[in-house]
C-alpha cells in the first residue's frame, strides 16, 4: 500500500481561538516564524507524502496564497539584498504543488474529509489537522504511515489523556497486539468520562482507506449534529481493517491557548540566537499575578 496524498481540511470557523480567528484562518496563526499550516504541510513532506489536499472555503484563500510566489515581495527582498529571507519566501512557495477541493457547507470532519473523495479516487490517503502539532524526529504522520502500511490497514494516531478530558476527543478501545500497537474494536466521538471506553485519544492524523467515502456517504449526523469522522470510522473497525497507533513526539492542541503559546516558546527556545534572551525575559515577568 502506498501513499501519496495528504488531505487537510482547513474548512473550520476556528471558534476556540476568537477573536484572534475573525477574519484570519485559523491555520494561519502563527507558532514561532511560521503559519501553523506549515509545520502540517512541512510535517506531510517530510514523511515522504507528495501531494498536499486543502479541503477549504471561500474565506481560506490566503492559506493557499502561503504557498504560492509572491512575485513582489519577492521584489522587495532582491533590490534589499535580504537574501537569506527571498530563500525562505521562495521555498515555502515551492515545496509542494496544492490541489483545493471546497467544503461548501460546513458538516463536520467527517464530510470535510468526504469532500476529497474525487482527488484520493481508490488510493489510500493521509488525513491531518491543524489543531493537532507534533514535532520530535519520525514523529506525527510518518509513525502511522509505517504500521498502516505493514498492516495494509487504515490506521489512527493515539494518546493517553486523562479521564477529565476524554470527552474533548474521539476514543478508541482495542486490543495491544504489538507495543503501542492496536487492533481498534470500539471507537466513540467525545464521549463522557463514564462512557469512554478506554483514555486512548485519537490525535488529528489518520491513514484512510477509500471505502471510508462509500461509508461516509450514508454517515448519519452524530454528537453535535455533525457528520463525524470518527464514527465512520467504526465501519472500517468493524471489518478488522482498523488499528491504533500510539504517538511518540511532543504533541501540541494548537486550538487551546495554553499549548499554543507553550508550542511558541517551545520553537523560539530551540533558535540558538533567541534562547537566552527569552528565558531572561520569561523569567523577569514571573511571577505576574496582575
Ligand atoms: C477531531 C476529531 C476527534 C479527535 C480530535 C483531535 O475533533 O473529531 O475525534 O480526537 O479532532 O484533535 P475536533 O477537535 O475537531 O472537535
């Protein structure tokens, strides 16, 4: 099983982050130097996927302009002599082709998803989300590319959370048949602490296998009124064609401002030139109790 293609839905209102999401994507904020849809695309190609699906809207237009020529500001940087910046500007503008499929009524992440149905056709594919950051060495999409296609089976990322917040996730239950490694029987989307099966939390990142359209095409609405990815996913569980994957690196919920911030100074801690100062001044501004 190969596969090349990552889908990103960035179709989301970004509510958690209001105001700051009025009138900017979401995925467009930054963490340190660069848009938070960067580190994703970044992430996609690192794990050796070559084609980068936005499922969008029509407010999402600049996220596909980050990763196009522009051609005057490119100017500016040439007749400024900044060259290291052009190089930066230029790379980001040439390190993957986009394909955009819009989402025109926003249903849930299980309809975004089958928004790509025509561009992934009968090929497995990579889903990623936004919220979800995660960096450390072969961390993020590339740790389940590997099981799922050891497995030939569709696979989710997985993390242990605490029982006061399995309800802010899609949990799964299943049996460990290799360390870290699951054969997923149950799957519930945001359940309540006394109905989760288990405190394994599906991160945002999946490899599919194409029969999850036919089933997403009969998906009923679920919790929140919403068509919703997980759920579909239990058809794929059902037929055994489903498995856990237990997520190593640093991960951070870009939608919750503590982690956001914590994933700004995490980066900006790891820029040789910033570190010092930083922790200086993090450290003149603690305690701040007003
Ligand atoms: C989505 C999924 C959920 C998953 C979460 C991870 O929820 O539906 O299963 O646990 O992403 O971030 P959302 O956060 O979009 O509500």
């Amino acid at each position: 099983m190969q596969v090349r293609k990552a889908v990103i839905p960035v179709a989301g209102w970004g509510t958690r982050s209001l105001p700051a999401t009025k009138n900017i994507p979401k995925e467009m904020l930054p963490i340190f130097r660069k848009p938070i849809v960067q580190y994703i695309v970044e992430e996609a190609i690192g794990a050796g996927l070559s084609d980068v699906v936005f499922v969008t809207n029509q407010n999402k237009k600049i996220i596909e302009d980050h990763f196009d020529r522009n051609f005057l500001l490119e100017q500016v940087l040439e007749r400024g002599s900044k060259t290291e910046l052009l190089k930066e500007v230029r790379e980001v503008a040439e390190m993957v082709d986009i394909i955009s499929v819009r989402q025109k009524r926003q249903l849930g992440l299980g309809h975004a998803v089958l928004c790509a149905k025509e561009v992934c056709k009968n090929e497995p594919f990579a889903v990623m989300l936004g919220d979800d950051l995660m960096f450390g060495k072969n961390s993020g999409i590339s740790e389940l590319l590997e099981a799922a296609e050891t497995e030939g089976k569709a696979a989710v990322g997985v993390i242990e959370v605490p029982e006061d917040r399995v309800h802010r996730y899609g949990i799964i239950s299943g049996e460990e048949f290799a360390p870290g490694v699951y054969h997923v029987d149950k799957l519930v989307e945001k359940p309540k602490k006394e109905d989760a099966p288990s405190n394994l939390a599906i991160t945002g990142r999946y490899v599919l296998l194409p029969q999850i359209f036919d089933i997403l095409e009969t998906q009923e609405a679920g919790v929140g009124g919403e068509i919703q990815l997980t759920d579909a996913l239990q058809g794929l569980a059902d037929q055994g064609k489903l498995i856990a994957v237990k997520m190593q690196g640093q991960r951070f919920d870009a939608g919750d401002w503590v982690e956001y911030l914590t994933a700004n100074i995490y980066f900006a801690l790891h820029d040789e030139e910033l570190h010092d100062d930083l922790v200086k001044r993090i450290q003149e501004i603690l305690p701040c109790k007003d």
